[in-house]
C-alpha cells in the first residue's frame, strides 16, 4: 500500500511512465497480431483446401505453374499415382482465362449511344475458369457452396478417352457451370441461368454479335460457391475439365495446370512428395510440393513484414526502458535521504530494494493492462483500414489476430521492460550506504 | 539544463531513437513513391495495353499495334511484347574425343577406357555412373549429381557438363519496334523491372513470325547480368531454352542490368531475366497457334505505346487512352499515370501503417521528454516561486521551461538524423538481400529529413504544453513551501 501511496504522490510522471509503457505494449500487439493474422490465413486457407501434395511440371515452382506450359496426359498421371496406397485422391485442374457474358445474343441487339449495333457498356468479363473432373477430386475444400449443386455430373464424360468427339454439340458435353459469388453477381445470372463463354473477348464492339453467335458456348449455372482463397477481384468458375480443355482448344494430350494429391491420414505427406518424384512412373516430368513446404514457402513473403516488424517492436521497447529507467532513478535519487532513514532504523537493503520494485512493477503492470486495451482496439483499427482499403479480400484471409503466442510476446516485451527498466535500477541505487543517504536529507 | 546532464542525455538518446526510427521506415515509402516518379519519367511508354487476365492473352497482337501504328494520328510506336517463364539450360563445353570412342558407350555401364578418357582431362567419373542412350547422337552420363551430355557432331563426339536448368522470366519482343522505347541510356522499364542493355539483338525483324511461323529461326537472347555472371558461359558451350520436351538452341547475343540478384525470394522461383524474339517465344510456349487447330492465333501479354510528340501532354494522353478504351473494351488501358495512381493506392496502406508504427515510437520518446520536464519542475518549485516573486512574469516561466524541451527535441530530432540514414541504409540492404534485388529500396533525401524533423518538433511542441503550462500555474506561496 506504501508503494502505491508513493505513486500516487507523483501522479504527473506516473501518467505519462504508465502511458509511454502502455504504448509500447499496444504498439507491439498490433504488430504481432497482424503478422499472426496472415501466417493465420495461410495455414488455414491451405488445410481447408484439403490438398495435402501440389505436383506441377518438372521444376516449376507451384506459384508460378499457371504462368508456365501445363501437365500433358493429366489422367493418365493421376491415376498411377493412385497406385501408391498411401494416395486417397489425386485431381487434375486446369486454370485459365476465360471471357462470359450472362447474356444471350439477343441482348447485345441494341443500339448505342452512337447508332451502332453492339453494347453501351462493356458486359463481358474475364474470369479464372478451373477445370475438373469431380470423380477424382478428394475432399479438396475452401469452397462452400452458397446455391444450386456442384457439378451434378460426377464423371467428365466429354473426355471419351481425349477424342472430345462432337465437340460442344455432342450429348456427352454437359454444358455444367458452377460459379463464385462474384462472378454470379457481376454475370447477373442465377442458377439455371444460360452464361456464354469463350477463351478470347471479341477485338471490338463491332465484333460481340458475331462472338456471342459463333465464338462462345453456352453453360447451365448449376450451382454458386463461395472460394475462401480468392477474392472479388478474381471472379472464377468451375466446369469439367474436358470443357474448360475444349474451350481452351488443350485438346491434344490432356493437358492440365496441376495435380491436387490428397494422402490417406497417418501417411507421411513429404514420403508421398518425395514418392511421387523419385519413383512414381511419370516422376521425371513432376515435381511434388507438399502442403508444408508450400506453406513455409508462402511464409517466406511474410517474413519480411515479420522481422520489420520485430525490429520496430525492439526499438520501441529499448525506447521505454531508457524511459522507465530513467524516471526511476531520478524518482529514486529523489528519495536517497527517505533511504537512508529507512536503512538506519534497520530496514534490510532487500526490504528497501523490494519497496522501490513494488513501486514499479505497479506502473509496469499498470502499462501493460492499459497497453493490452490500447492494443485491442489498435488492432481492431487495422483491421477496418485494411478492409476498407481493399474491398477485393478473400473472405478466408484473417487480417489481425491476438494468438496466446502473440500475448506471450507481448507479456515478455513488458517484462523486460519492468526488469531493465525497472528493478535493475532500483537494486543498483538503493544500495547506497546508510550515512552517504542520510548526507542528503 | 547542463546540471543534470544524465537525464538530459537519456531524453535526447530516446528522442533520437524515435527520430531515427521515424526516417528508416517513412524512407522506404518515399523510395517507393521515387521509384514511382522515376519510372514515369523515364522512358516514351505512355500507354500500355494489357490482358484482363494473368497470360498471354491478347490474340492476334501484331495486328492490334500495326493498326494502332498505322490507322492512329495519335500513336507513333507501339510495340507487341509477351512475358512467360522458360527453362534456360546450358551444357558446359568440356573436352571433344575422336568419333571411334563410340565403341565404348554402352548403354547401363561405363568402361574402363572412358573413366580414364575422363581422367585425362582433370574429371573423375566412378565405375558406377549410368550411362544412357537419348537419341541417335547424343548419350548421357549421370553420376551421382554430376550429369554429362556427349554429343555425337559429325566430326567428334562432344562432352558437355549438363548444368541444372535455370527457370526464367522470359520476354518476347520486337527488336526493331522495342528499340524505339529505350531511353538515351539503352534502360526500358517493363513489367516493373528497369533493365539497362549493354548490347542489343542482331537481328531487328522477328523472322520467325513470317509464313505462319515457320520462317528463319535466330536464336538471338539477351540475359540479364546476374544469370549471365552466375553461368559464366565460354567459348563452345551450348545453351537452350524451352521446356522439358521442347527444346531449342539459342545463342547469348547481350547481356544487360537488372534488379535481380539471383538470389533471396524471387531467386527461390525464378533466377534471371531473359529477352528473345517474340514469334520465338511464341512457339516455344504454345502462344503462337491454337493447339487444336493450328491456326495462327499470335497471343502476346501486352502492347506498349508511345504517342505522337505533339501530343505528349497529359491531358492528351488521357484523351489517347480513353480512345483505345472505347476501341478496346476487353483489355485494359493504362496511362502512366494510372500506373502511378495503381502504385500510390497500393503503398496507401503500407504508408499509413508505417507512419502510425512510427509516430507511436515517437509518441513515446516525446512523453519521455515531457515526462522528464513535469520532474525538472517539480524539483525546481521553490526556484520557480523565487522567481515568480521577484516579478518574472508567467509567459517568462512558460517560454524558459517550453525553451528546454524545445532544444531537448530539437537536438534529438537532429542527431537522429545520423542514425536515421543508416538504418534507412540497412533497411534496403536487408529487404534487398531478402526479395533478391539490386536496388535503392528506400529513399534517404533531404525532403525527408526535413519533414521528419518537422513533425518530431511540432509533436514534440504540443507534448512540452503540459510541463510548461503546470510551470506557469504555480502558485508562488505554495512554490516557495517546497523543500
């Protein structure tokens, strides 16, 4: 009670001590829990997409397979690497551009602004289209789906063995689509809504009759999901795989962009990683990422942020300990003549030391509450400038989040503060002899 | 302040600290919006068309930028470019033999004679290396990680050191028509990369591309200097690009300057740059015909423009770009200005996070001045009421007590302009080391400093209120009471 008195006496320097620390604190929650945030989103956007191996061409990194030659005879490696038993799923998917309209020819019959035929606005978008073969998907997830169903037509009956025989006229050709929110919306369709799609936009706007008539075919909205890994700014769509190649004209040789793996729970997914390169039978040609590796590998992007960050908190930490150090010695230096008294009526060195380090652990501790407040709703401010700075974020993506591990850093951050700042100094100072204090009463 | 000079050098240390902290960080935003501006003045890009998409998908590119050249008043060069990712492999010329040692290369095993052939020319190859046939000519050795190539010529049998791919960033390009878009300096800037050529290709045309794609190979690449240092090619070694199943022979005709260093995060995806003929990348990559087909389909990634010189003015060129809106609904058209607003939307955030991170350190410094100043008048109460009696009035009070803290700022917020720079200076050589770069990351310039120092000093004014203010408030009986 004496110390908190002896606070309380001083309530200027005491404010603006618990103040400076409380800062600190909150300063380094925001910066903890926005680099856990993200390594947050990451893990958890790869573990609901329940892909436990990435197999792209030799040599390509993962990231950048969509940018590279894709997969030839898809299929055909998916399922010898089922022959591993440790293998539940292998899916091919093939992931290109593609342009849709949710409007039929007749539509686009209307006169502009300048009497010409065509559109008084553009309403023909660019989408990602992801082409599969459900039958051979595993539980690959991070997509919900929101309306109708996901691809009915289990199989890819189109494929007929890589003859695509009838083109999209064929009966084999489902005409399924399932879309993403975004593109529903931008689309302007429902499910059982007619969307027209083509691998190229028309050149003009002379030419969207004559693309919409003879360069696109036409797809049923079978179902609308929801992707927890992209955002609005990436409007996508599925369709079987066989379609999306014919619509890609990638009818030669099955082509695909990659490989999803999913493995049998209790197997090693870095033996199957290193299975599938060294020794499945098309292994040459493959290289396999496993859902860690691709992880640390994202992590990689983060780690910038996340020592910029620590050495912020360092340095602002380092900041607070002169301060506290500071205001402590000269609080202490103060009293040097109250010290002596003390040490003369035969109080014990370690009573006094104990008394001075009562004193500013309760400004410490008080810092570090206050700094726990500030930090929460820091970081509730840097989710709002986040997300109303980016309205295309994924909704999986988790901007901030106050983990035990943050708070653990956080509490040792304070804990040094209090140390180096606080009690060092008052067992240095207060071990002044009774007659050099008593000098200065 | 000179009696207590322990606590004024701890004040001015925490003070300088934060100013430091406050210039390192605020100067990486300011190299970003630097680079920005220089990108936007170098170089007569004005305009430049891209595809909605994330490939190579604008088909039937040249005929896009031969009507934009020829039908446009407006427009004085605009040229096709396509970005992909290749394979550059080489196979390091080791030593040639005489056609009869193909006696000895059997396949499974090798032989005794051709372990001691490897011998004589400084290599070890043990008895365990599998030896391969891949085609009419060509064998391959593979021991343990070291892989050898022979290469049956027609005259002698050529042995290559098979090196491991490089994945790179390739650029297909016009020669003729890209040349028109380097600065004085033979720099161009695309796709966010500055590149500084020290040679340039041979050839102008793109001789490929004539009769549907099957007219004169060249071959001719440039590379960037990173992956021609990390190579360090000589005379007889061979190089190809391509993909695993595709591959073709090219020759090394530039090199030139690039922000990448190979090494860090983009060196972990891709090691280097390199430029070719368009219609040559084009099929290397499947962008030149439509695979089911094979009709000619010509896709590229994007258009750079440069307009007529007499319309060079921003208003201009705005007008230019709404035009090839209009024309070309499905692509998008962005002015260099755009790019700059694109770029300054995208660093907002950054510059908003970075400025709070650093103005709550600052904060802290500045509380510890006022902190420090509310215990200098405390102790100094009875000074102060001496003072106040003898007839000095409260603004007298309130300026010495406000002067201290001042020159207590002010000489932190200067002296931290010292650590400022390096910590600036390490910033990028760590951000640098970690993306894998070559560049200015951050921006150390005097309009900086000048207004770091600025804000510490009117931040650090509003914090020396409080002590100054609670100076001038004392009253002089109760001042005069203290011990």
């Amino acid at each position: 009670m004496n110390a908190i008195r002896n606070i309380f006496k001083r309530t200027g320097r005491t404010l603006l001590t618990v103040t400076g620390i409380s800062l600190s604190i909150g300063l380094a929650i925001c910066i903890f829990s926005l680099s856990a945030g993200i390594d947050l989103s990451i893990h958890t956007i790869l573990e609901e997409s329940g892909v436990d191996v990435y197999v792209v061409s030799r040599g390509v990194p993962v990231f950048l397979q969509d940018l590279s030659k894709p997969l030839i005879e898809s299929r055909a490696i998916s399922r010898s690497l089922l022959k591993n038993p440790g293998i539940k799923a292998a899916g091919p998917r093939l992931v290109d551009s593609i342009y849709m309209t949710g409007h039929g020819p007749d539509d686009f019959r209307e006169i502009n602004a300048e009497g010409k035929l065509g559109l008084k606005e553009s309403k023909i978008y660019h989408s990602i289209g992801r082409g599969r073969v459900p039958e051979m998907d595993g539980n690959f997830g991070g997509e919900s789906l929101v309306k109708g169903e996901y691809l009915p037509t289990r199989g890819d009956p189109f494929y007929q063995n890589g003859t695509y025989q009838g083109g999209a006229n064929s009966s084999l050709f489902t005409h399924e689509i399932v879309l993403d929110v975004y593109l529903a919306e931008l689309l302007d369709v429902g499910v059982g809504d007619r969307v027209l799609a083509a691998k190229n936009p028309p050149q003009s706007e002379e030419e969207i009759l004559d693309w919409s008539n003879n360069r696109t075919i036409h797809f049923e909205v079978v179902g609308i999901l929801r992707e927890s890994y992209e955002g609005s700014d990436m409007p996508s769509c599925v369709l079987h795989l066989s379609e999306m190649q014919y619509l890609m004209g990638l009818t030669h040789f099955d082509k695909a962009t990659k490989i999803f793996v999913e493995v049998e729970a209790g197997t090693d997914v870095n033996d199957i990683s290193d299975w599938i390169e060294e020794e499945s039978a098309f292994g040459a040609e493959l290289s396999a990422y496993s859902s860690e590796e691709l992880e640390s590998d994202l992590l990689d992007f983060t780690d910038v942020m996340r020592s910029f960050g620590g050495m912020i908190t360092i340095i602002t930490t380092f900041v607070s300990i002169i301060f506290v150090a500071t205001i402590v010695v000269i609080s202490i230096k103060e009293r040097t003549g109250e010290i002596g008294i003390l040490k003369a009526i035969g109080i014990s060195s370690r009573s006094v030391v104990f008394l001075f380090f009562t004193e500013t652990m309760v400004i410490c501790l008080l810092g570090y509450l206050l700094g726990l407040l500030l930090g929460v709703l820091g970081v509730h401010i840097v989710d709002y400038m986040v997300i109303s700075s980016y309205d295309s974020l994924p909704p999986g993506l988790v901007i901030t989040k106050i983990t035990p591990g943050v708070l653990g850093k956080v509490t040792v951050f304070a804990f040094l503060i209090s140390i180096l700042g606080g009690v060092v100094p008052s067992y240095l100072i207060t071990r002044v002899p009774p007659i050099t204090a008593m000098r200065r009463v | 302040m000179l009696k207590r000079p322990g606590r004024n050098i701890m004040t001015i240390l925490a003070v300088m600290i934060s100013t430091s902290l406050l210039i390192s960080i605020l100067s990486i935003t300011e190299g970003m919006r630097s680079r920005n501006a220089a990108s936007i003045e170098t170089g007569n890009q004005d305009i430049i068309i891209t595809a909605m998409g994330y490939k190579e998908d604008i088909p039937h590119g040249r005929e896009i930028a031969e009507s934009l050249e020829n039908d446009s008043v407006n427009v004085s060069f605009a040229s096709p470019m396509l970005v992909s990712l290749l394979f550059l492999r080489y196979k390091e010329y080791l030593f040639s033999l005489d056609p009869e040692y193909q006696k000895h290369l059997i396949d499974g095993t090798v032989n005794d004679t051709l372990i001691k052939v490897f011998e004589n020319n400084s290599l070890t190859l043990s008895n365990k290396a599998n030896l391969s046939k891949i085609d009419g000519g060509c064998w391959e050795i593979v021991d343990k990680t070291n892989r050898y190539r022979i290469q049956y010529t027609g005259t002698e049998l050529n042995i290559y050191y098979s090196d491991k791919p490089y994945l790179v960033m390739a650029i297909g390009v016009i020669p003729e028509k890209t040349e028109q878009f380097l600065s004085e300096e033979k720099a161009i800037r695309l796709f966010g990369l500055e590149m500084q050529f020290n040679e340039w290709f041979e050839t102008p045309g793109d001789p490929h591309f004539n009769d549907s794609y099957k007219g004169g190979y060249t071959g001719e690449i440039l590379i960037s200097d990173n992956l021609f240092e990390g190579i360090g090619p000589k005379k007889g070694d061979v190089f190809t690009v391509g993909s695993e199943n595709s591959q073709e022979n090219v020759t090394i005709t530039g090199t030139f300057g690039s922000p990448l260093s190979g090494g860090g995060i983009f060196g972990k995806y891709f090691q280097g740059i390199l430029m070719m003929h368009l219609s040559e990348l084009q099929s290397l990559v499947g962008a030149h015909v439509v695979s089911d087909t094979g009709k000619v389909e010509d896709r590229i990634s994007s258009i750079i423009i440069s307009v007529r010189d007499e319309k060079k003015d921003a208003s201009e060129i705005d007008g230019i770009a709404m035009e090839l809106r209009n024309d070309y609904p499905f692509y998008s058209v962005l002015t260099k200005s755009d790019q700059f607003a694109r770029v300054e939307q995208r660093s907002e955030i950054a510059d908003i996070f970075y400025t709070s991170a650093g103005t709550v350190s600052l904060v802290i410094g500045l509380l510890f001045v006022a902190c420090i100043m509310v215990i200098n008048v405390y102790e100094r109460q009875k000074e102060i009421g001496v003072m106040r009696a003898i007839g000095i009035s409260k603004k007298t009070i309130f300026t010495q007590v406000f002067g201290e803290s001042f020159v207590l700022i002010a000489v932190g917020a200067c002296v931290g302009i010292i650590p400022g720079y390096f910590g600036s200076d390490y910033i990028s050589d760590f951000m640098c080391a970690k993306y894998g770069v070559e560049m200015e990351i951050t921006s150390f310039s005097l309009a900086l400093v000048v207004r770091c120092v600025l804000y510490v000093i009117v931040i650090g004014c509003l914090f020396s209120f409080y002590p100054a203010i609670k100076a001038s408030r004392l009253e002089i009986i109760d001042a005069m009471k203290k011990p």
